[in-house]
C-alpha cells in the first residue's frame, strides 16, 4: 500500500507504518481524539491531501504501552466496521471464453 507495510484485519488496513518512522491509524473517535492530543500527532497525509480519518503519531514518541493501546483498538474498529457491498465492474471483463 503506497510503498508501505500495513495490518490488516478482515481484508482491511487498519495501521499503516510509512516509511518516514511514524504509524498511521484508523480509529474511532475517542481514541482518535487521544491520539491526537500527543506530541507530532496528526491527520495521515499523503500526496493528495488527507488519507480520511486516519490519525499519525511518530513512532519514537510512543511507548510500548500505548502503541499497542491503539494498535488493538484500531483492529477492534476496523473488525466491528460493516463489510462493503461488492463493486460493480467498471470495465468489461478481459477474459475470453471458449
């Protein structure tokens, strides 16, 4: 994903570790708030501005403890989330059929 690791949990991101030593978090708002009441936390940005409602903190202002706080919320939240209906096709399918 954008060159970067990232965890998954039901086919789903739900931390992004860019390469540049910060974490990126997609979390419900009580703990998306506390994240971003820490030192050089943020809205995740990339290229095009920002990445949702994802929340970045680096990674060395983060201890252990609360690392793995939002890491399991961030799970917990991604898990819980309702599964999106499948995509319609946009283009007609390549394969042929014989």
């Amino acid at each position: 994903m954008m060159g970067a690791d990232c965890f998954l949990v039901s086919n789903r991101m739900f931390i992004i570790l860019p390469p540049d030593d910060i974490a990126a978090f997609k979390l419900p708002q009580p703990e998306r708030e506390r994240l971003l009441a820490l030192p050089g936390a943020g809205p995740f940005t990339v290229s095009r501005g920002t990445f949702g409602t994802w929340v970045q903190a680096p990674l060395p202002s983060l201890d252990d403890k609360p690392l793995v706080a939002f890491a399991r919320a961030a799970c917990e939240h991604v898990r819980a989330l309702p599964r999106d209906r499948p995509r319609k096709r946009t283009r007609p399918s390549t394969s042929r059929t014989r």
